[in-house]
C-alpha cells in the first residue's frame, strides 16, 4: 500500500471537508417553555405504543387532548405540509395554529396556510371539538361556507367530504339535496322511469345531462316547443326499445351499466376510521345505495362521473340535424348518430308533429267581428237576389232532375265515416256530381275535415286537401278505393 498517498488522502479530507463549526443557537421553540397540554400530547409521540398505532389513530388521541386549547401565541411565517397533523408541526408552528383556531371559534375567520384549514378539517371528519355528528357536519358547513370565499383551494375536498360525512355518520340523506351527485341522479331518475314524465321533466334532466348543445342551437331557440315535444317522444320510443329488444336499458347504454362499486370514504383526508367492523347500508337517493360490510365500503350506481354524456348529446344533435331538414330550415347541420332505425324514428315523429300541427291550424276558426256588418249587408243583398231568381223560375216550366246514384243507407261497418262522409269520398273516388252537398245543406269544408280527423289514426296523414275544393291525396287514392266501394 501507498502509505503517503493515504497520507495526502487524509490531510486533504481535513483541510478542505471536515472544519470546525460553531455550534448553531437553539431555536426560540425549544427555550420558551411549552403550554402543559402541548406537551401532554406530545408525550404521546414518544409513547413506545406510538410506533405500532397509524398516523392517523394518534392524530385523534392528541386531538381530544387538544379539543379545548385555546393560545395567543404570534406566528405569522408560512407554513406548509401535506397530510398535516399535529405531530407533523413544530412547536411554535402548532402554537400559531391553535391561536388561529381560537380567534376562528370565536367568529374571528382569517385567511391562513392551507395547512392550518385542512388540519381544522381533519379534526372536525373526526369528530374533534365537536358534541355529536350533526353539530360537526354544521361547523363543516359554515366553514365552507365562510373560508372557501377566503381561499377556494379547500371546495373541491369539502364538497367531496361533506357528502362523506353524511353517509359515514348516518345523518338525513335530505341534507345532500341540493348536491351536484343528487342532482345527476335525479335526472338520472327521470330518464330510467320516462314513460311516466311529461315533456318538461324529460327536457330538464335531457338538457342537464346532455352538454350544450341545446343552449347554442338557432334552430331550438325557433322551435323550442316542437323539439322539447319531438325529443320526449323519441326517447319514450328508445326507452322502449331497449326494454323490449335489448338487455341493457337506455340509460344504461348512455351512461354505462348499473352495478356496485368499491368506494373510499374520506379518500386523501386525515381520517381515522374507527367503525372497522360494521356492516350498514345509507340509500343517498334512487339511483345510490352505499353498503358497508365488515368496514368495506360500496357504491351501487351507473358506471358514469357526474357530468353529460357525450351519447346522448350526439343523440339530441341528431334530433336537430332531422328536424332542420323536415321543416326547411336553411342552417343545416352534421347528424352525429347514423343508425338507421334512430334517424327512422326521429323523421317519424317530426312528419307526424307537423301533420298535427297542420291537422289543428285547419281546423282552426276565426271570428273577426269587426267585419261582422259587412257581412251581414253581404247576407241581405244575396238574399234578395235569391228570392228574385226564385220566383221567376217558378214562371218556368221544371225541368227533368238530373238523376244522382243513390246515396248508401249508411257507410260499412268497418269504417269510422258517416253516410255523408261516406258519400263524399265515393264522388270523389269516382268521379261523380257533388251537387248534393249544398242541397243537402252541408258544406263541403266541413265534411272533409272531418273525413281527415277520422281516417287520421289509419293513414297517420291528411287523406283530403281543402284549399278551394277538396281534392284527394294522390298517395291514398288506391287504398281508400278498398274502404269506400262504388
């Protein structure tokens, strides 16, 4: 061995790394004496027990110790931790929490670390500084309530954690209505029992489950009631569908299937679970059910976050896309969904809204009275006339009648049609004088809409068109002449 290169080795080592140090002072924590509780539940820490129990099972004990502290102690440096507990704090750093704590009590709500507000968190999930779950779940609330205003960095973790505490601790699932996840499941709700719900449930829960689309369309700011009327009744024909031909139910193939999941309570907080071995089930709304058994905690929900489903917002895009084009709307736009039977039985029920909507503007009557003089000097005029030509055809010699088939006794069974209606179609099916209508004294415009109203449940169309005179629909005419014979 080289004995003076270890030589040179070693006065290097000294000369450069290993140098006298002054001794450092002690920090302010460890001179100033500790508040006797404090060192009671520090005590703790140092119990040999300390090392065999969780984080969190000595965070609870040190916290019932601690339930009443109140200090003054002045630390205004920032302090941050993750997962804080008191065992994680230094001294003085623990001190300037509970000072903090004491002037929030006392309704005097500072904004702080976070670390301080997530540690007043923890302590009130496990039930520190609190008399039973509900004065906890109360404090839980008004802390959100008053610091989230302050600092918005706890909301995310107090909404999650508020509906945790509710369902932990047993409390009134009522407590949870006006939640984001009861919300969405209301909806849910409405779609699974959809032939139950009139137009205006159905379009709340399909608006807030669907995305925006509805909010930016030009042609459902035109049309809002027609498409909220077209969209119910295609998704009453899809719910049935499904039930009747498929395993999966609607809301099912939208929003994924309907089964049980593994959920952690209180998941990323400070929270020691000191109910291992219960087994209890808390029904949130009618789509979720939590269980517990022997401590293990489940979730009984559709396999879906709480947020709009892409599907069925494709689906009501589709919806648009068809109704543009049955109604002439100039703006079209990309149908999102191409399976036959869907686009089929959207352009169903828009054809069949738009022959009711034509059906009910016929048969619509207007009375405009201030014409109502007019007319009546009209009617007088006429009827002088009338009486005129009246009596000077009497000077006349009769001529033969013109002879006219004779009319049915009444129309056949199977048809839903008057003798007059009957007779009607039969001139008009086969050519014949229609004469006998006004002699009749009955007006053609009425018998043809009633013709219409009639036949609509066969034909699901208008058989008749009234502009002047009524005139067949072409389409009809072979299948009316099986109905109506000669």
């Amino acid at each position: 061995m080289d004995t003076n290169r270890v030589k040179k080795a070693t006065e290097w080592f000294y000369r450069t790394i290993f140098q006298e140090e002054a001794i450092r002072p002690c920090p302010r924590e460890f001179i100033e004496p500790v508040p006797s509780p404090l060192r009671a539940a520090r005590s703790l820490e140092k119990n040999i027990t300390s090392y065999r129990q969780p984080r969190e099972a000595l965070f609870v004990k040190q916290g019932m110790i601690l339930s009443n502290y109140e200090d003054d102690f002045v630390y205004e440096k920032p302090v941050l931790r993750y997962f804080p507990t008191y065992q994680s704090l230094m001294d003085s750093e623990l001190r300037g929490y509970f000072s903090w704590r004491t002037k929030l009590r006392r309704g005097d709500v500072q904004k702080t670390s976070l670390t301080y507000a997530f540690l007043y968190i923890y302590e009130l999930l496990n039930q520190i500084g609190v008399t039973d779950p509900m004065d906890g779940y109360r404090k839980l609330k008004a802390f959100q309530g008053v610091y989230g205003e302050l600092d918005t960095g706890i909301l995310p973790y107090t909404s999650r954690w508020l509906t945790d505490y509710v369902i932990y601790y047993g409390l009134d699932p009522a407590l949870l209505a006006d939640t984001a996840q009861v919300r969405f499941d209301k909806h849910l709700a409405v779609l699974e029992n959809i032939e139950n719900q009139d137009t205006q449930q159905i379009m709340q829960a399909v608006t807030a489950l669907s995305g925006r689309w509805l909010e930016r369309s030009k042609f459902y700011k035109t049309y809002r009631e027609d498409m909220d009327t077209v969209t119910a009744r295609v998704l009453r024909r899809i719910a049935e569908h499904y039930t009747n031909r498929c395993k999966k139910s609607m809301v099912e193939q939208y929003f994924g299937v309907y089964k049980e999941f593994p959920v952690v309570l209180f998941e990323s907080a400070v929270f020691h679970n000191r109910k291992r071995t219960r087994s209890c089930e808390f029904v949130l709304d009618e789509i979720r059910t939590y269980r517990c058994r022997n401590g293990i905690w489940s979730v009984q929900k559709y396999a879906c976050p709480e947020c709009p489903s892409a599907k069925l917002g494709e689906l009501v895009k589709t919806i648009d896309s068809v109704m543009r084009e049955c109604y002439g709307y100039g703006h079209p736009i990309k149908r999102e969904v191409d399976t036959k039977w869907l686009l089929k039985l959207i352009e169903e029920e828009a054809r069949r809204l738009l022959a009711e909507k034509k059906a009910a503007q016929d048969k619509k009557v207007t009375i405009r009275y201030s014409q109502l003089s007019q007319i009546r000097r009209d009617a007088a005029i006429t009827q002088d006339k009338l009486i005129v030509e009246e009596e000077a055809m009497a000077e006349e010699s009769p001529k033969a009648p013109v002879p006219q088939p004779p009319a049915p006794e009444s129309g056949p069974e199977e048809t839903p049609l008057s003798r007059e209606e009957y007779r009607l179609l039969q001139c008009l099916l086969y050519g014949r004088d229609l004469g006998w209508v006004q002699s009749s004294g009955l007006m053609l415009s009425v018998l043809a809409d009633s013709i219409n109203e009639k036949l609509f449940e066969t034909f699901a169309d208008s058989v008749l068109t009234l502009d002047n005179q009524p005139e067949l629909v072409e389409d009809y005419i072979e299948d009316l002449k099986e109905m109506v014979h000669p």
